[in-house]
C-alpha cells in the first residue's frame, strides 16, 4: 500500500529531568498478572507527560533497604556514580495533577525486580520515579491506527486507545495469556479489537501479534502502525510492514518492550525504530 501525502513527522519533546521520592497509595490488582500502583506526593509537582508511549524509570530499594539509591543528576543530565540505582522502565498509565497521583501498571511474571517489588507492594511504600525524559509525540491525523502489543506494553496502548480522536478507525491486537488476563480500555475511537490467548507457552515465545498483523485488512487512507512487546518476535512485524504493506518510515513505530533473556533490557537503545 502506498500513500499520496508524506506522512507527518514524529516530534521529539524533552522534559527536565527529575528524581521523585514517592508514596505508595493504593495497590490494585487489574488483572491476574497484572498490579496497579499509584504513587502520590508533593514532588509529581511539575510532572510532564503528554505522549502514549511517556514512560519513567522505576528505581528501587537494594535488598534490606527502605530507599533507592538517587541518581546523580548534574546539569539536566544523569552521571555516573559509585553506586547507581536500581531501575526498571515503565509506562506511565495514568498521571492526575490535581490528586497529584501516578499510576503504574506493573506485570507479574518472573522472579524480576520490577515483579518482586510490585508483588509485594503495599500503602506506605515508597519508590523512586526518575523522568519522563522526554515524550514522543506523533500528530494524530492519520486515516486509521494498527496498535499491536502484548502485556508488558498493554499500558501504554490503554493510552494510544485513550488519546486517540473521536472516531477514527484503530485495529488492535493485544496478546495475553487467556482470557482473565484481558482488560478493558476507555476509548472514543471506532475500535475493532483483538485479543489472543498464548496459553501456556512463555511470554515473547509466539508469533500471535505477527500472524495477526499479517492477516488484518487495513482500511484506505494514511496510516500508522504502533507495535511493542517482546523484541525479538517484533522484527519480522516491521519487515512487513515496511516491506511487503508499504508503509512509510514515519508511519511504524515498533519498540522491543524487553528481549528474553536480557535482564533490564533498554529498549531506547538497539530496538525501538521508527523504520
């Protein structure tokens, strides 16, 4: 498929960055697999998010200890220090200024630092929140959306289905492991959604979200594809669409969430492209 216009380009926000201490309020478990925590406290003053994909870096307490260790920040820019912190990327999911309250949907799979820690979680706790540090903004005027993720990424397609404009045309897929682990999204956009049950086979294992893509009919017009999760399993998504759908540079966005294997794998760095 090709297109008439160039599509419009993805602008690139910074945000100063800034180190949080903050509380926990509440824990909620969404879904099985998955736990809401929404922090609060006076220091989400200022706060910046604006984009779908806004994420922060989680840091946590080393074992035995209340706090994390604060990362060194010398002139809006994060330096080396004897000891770093511990931290995980996630998602913003919900962020209110008024309550000033952030959620962040935390999956639980693994015996990672991210899990552990919110399986654990309860009122009282507090954790480190360092960023956004910047945000990706992409002007929503394409004809229709291509939105595919599976649970590690289903935060931040909660926020493309919430920020989207009234009516337009989004297919999505998400891929979890059955049906109790599905969730419900707020949305004003003409949604034709999918969700795939993997079963028991391992997270990032399956070709479910490829084998979808692959069959869906996308409508006319302009379009734009966002896809995230396991890295790996991502790449012949974006061969396809950009080689065999047609769709331009600036119309995919495919982000490896994490790779197997890899332990705080940085999916700002070697798999997040927007080709």
């Amino acid at each position: 498929m090709t297109v008439d216009t160039a599509p419009p380009r993805m602008r690139i926000v910074r945000h100063p960055l800034k180190y949080r201490l903050l509380e926990v309020r509440r824990v909620t478990r969404v879904t099985p697999g998955t736990v809401r925590v929404t922090l609060g406290g006076a220091a989400l003053e200022g706060f910046c998010e604006q984009a779908p994909t806004d994420h922060v870096k989680l840091c946590f307490a080393r074992p035995g200890e209340e706090l994390p260790v604060e990362p060194v920040v010398e002139n809006d820019t994060w330096m080396d220090a004897p000891v770093e912190p511990i931290t995980r990327d996630y998602t913003v999911r919900h962020y209110r200024r008024a309550e000033q309250e952030l959620d962040i949907d935390m999956v639980l799979h693994g015996t990672g630092v991210g899990s552990g820690w919110a399986a654990a979680a309860e009122p009282g706790m507090r954790l480190g929140v360092f960023g956004p540090r910047g945000s990706e903004e992409i002007p929503f005027v394409h004809d229709w959306y291509l939105l595919a993720a599976e649970e590690t990424a289903l935060p931040a397609l909660g926020r493309w289905l919430e920020m989207l404009p009234a009516g337009v045309k989004v297919l999505a897929f998400a891929e979890v492991p059955g049906p109790e682990d599905e969730q419900t999204f707020e949305t004003a956009t003409d949604l034709r959604m999918t969700w795939l049950h993997r079963g028991a086979a391992p997270a990032g294992s399956t070709d479910l979200l490829e084998r979808a893509v692959r069959a869906a009919e996308f409508p006319e017009g302009m379009g734009f594809a966002w896809v995230a999760g396991e890295a790996t399993t991502l790449k012949p998504i974006r061969r396809h669409l950009r080689r065999e759908r047609g769709l331009g540079k600036e119309q995919v966005d495919v982000d490896g969430y994490w790779k197997r294997g890899v332990e705080n794998h940085d999916h700002h760095e070697d798999d997040h492209e927007h080709a």
